[in-house]
C-alpha cells in the first residue's frame, strides 16, 4: 500500500450532486472495526490510495484557508457521492480552527458537524500539532485532551499528528490524546534534506528510522512521511520503513506526486 495526499477536486468542473445515500466508503470498516481493525484493512489494501488535501491544505496553503464553510457544503454531497474510495478528507485542524473564527467568523465545530452530515462514508482526517492542538502555543495537556475528544465526538476519524521539528514529546501528547479519544493516530515523520547524502549527518537515514521505532512504541496506529519541499530521493526512507507510508507535501505544484511512486513497486 502506498498512500499519497493530493488535491483532486476541481470546483470548476463539479457536475449537479446526485441524490440518494452515498456510496460505502472505508469508513464502514473504522466504524465496524475501530481504529486497529482500520490501519490492518489500509496495510493490506494492494495499491494505491488517495487522501484529499482540497477541504485543508489546498486553500490553507494557496488561498490562506479563506474558503467558507457554505463553499464546502456546496461541494460536499458531490465528494460523498463521486469518491467514496478515498483513504480521506483532510478537512480541518491546522489553521481552519483559528481562521474560521478570527475571519471568517464562523464555528469551526459547527462546519465539522455540517460536513460530517453531508460526507458520512469517508473519513475525514484532521492535522493535529502535537502539544499545540490547532494553536500555535503549548497548551496544558488537559485541553489537547478534550480537545481530541469533542473533535472525535463531532465527527473528526483520523488525527495526523506532526510536530516541525520531529520532538517526540510533542508529537507523543497529541498522539496519546488522540488515541484516548478514540481516534485513528498518524504520526508524520517531518522528512528534510536528502538520506542519500553521507555529508549530511544529522538528518540521516538512521535518524529517520529512529524516530519511527518511537512512534511506533509510542503507539501509533498509521505512521507517514511529512514532505516539505520534497526530497531528492523519497523513497530511500520509505524503502527502509520496510513498507510505503502516507506521503504528504505541500509543494503547490504537485510534481511531487510522482515522487515516492518508486517504492510502490
């Protein structure tokens, strides 16, 4: 299995919604099976699967995450109906907590309840920043823990859990929060420089790997690989990982699709 993170959904091209039930997703198996059951059924998919960035990351990244909860809905109905294979959405943690409110003057709650009316067959995933939750501070650990629970409580699956610098006591309380709330845990490894290169000790291949035998201590269920700017040779981590993890960048142009492909094969 190789999961890769990109934004496929074009506004312009969206055709009427159908009407009717969506479609099953791999939604059913998490809430059949539970978080373990989910990350089992995702290790033993053959082939490739797709998480959506369109509903977080794409306009977070290209158009500071000002899109509205009403332009979301609008296009809801149409994911839930015309890409039920998604892995997931990534739809709301990062700055979409902070930005609604401060913005757009909206409830960041009440979108995540909205949309999780109108997609109820896809997961929806969100981006958790370790001990600083959707904030950009350190917050006590009880509030990253109810925080997890009232996200899971309102619709949230998947917590992709990441801290900039890869410092594992941050990454391990939201890991830990997020698990206790009931949620899929994905730890994301923050990949810079390149492996291949013996000069560049600090950040090397043992590095990496290291700090994967951490999280996995740790317990996460889902563990990946956060891309920045992309690497040179992405699959060498991944290859030493001993299986593909979820790849992610935010690289605007998203040549970087093609990228971990090799250690897919």
């Amino acid at each position: 299995m190789i999961l890769i993170y990109l934004d496929i959904i074009k506004l312009s091209h969206v055709k009427s919604s159908p009407h009717g039930d969506p479609p099953a997703g791999l939604r059913e198996i998490l809430l059949r099976e539970g978080p373990e059951g989910f990350a089992k059924a995702v290790r033993n998919h053959k082939g490739l699967l797709l998480m959506d960035t369109t509903f977080r990351d794409a306009h977070q990244s290209l158009l500071a995450t000002r899109v509205r909860t009403h332009d979301l809905k609008n296009i809801s109905p149409f994911v839930a109906h015309n890409f039920s294979q998604l892995f997931s959405l990534e739809n709301w943690g990062g700055a979409t907590f902070d930005v609604a409110m401060r913005f757009l003057y909206e409830c960041p709650w009440k979108r995540l309840q909205e949309m999780r009316a109108l997609i109820p067959n896809i997961p929806f995933q969100m981006l958790l920043r370790g001990a600083n939750a959707v904030g950009y501070t350190n917050y006590p650990d009880n509030t990253v823990y109810k925080f997890c629970e009232v996200a899971k409580e309102n619709g949230m699956d998947i917590f992709r859990v990441f801290d900039s610098l890869n410092y594992l006591p941050n990454m391990i309380l939201g890991m830990e929060a997020a698990g206790s709330a009931g949620g899929v845990v994905e730890a994301a490894i923050s990949y810079t420089g390149d492996v291949s290169d013996p000069d560049r000790t600090k950040y090397s291949l043992d590095y990496y790997l290291k700090l994967a035998d951490e999280l996995v201590k740790a317990g996460t269920h889902i563990l990946s690989i956060k891309v920045r700017a992309g690497p040179q040779r992405s699959s060498e981590p991944e290859e030493a990982l001993r299986a593909p993890p979820p790849f992610h960048t935010t690289l605007a142009d998203s040549h970087l699709i093609l990228t971990p492909l090799p250690s897919s094969t």
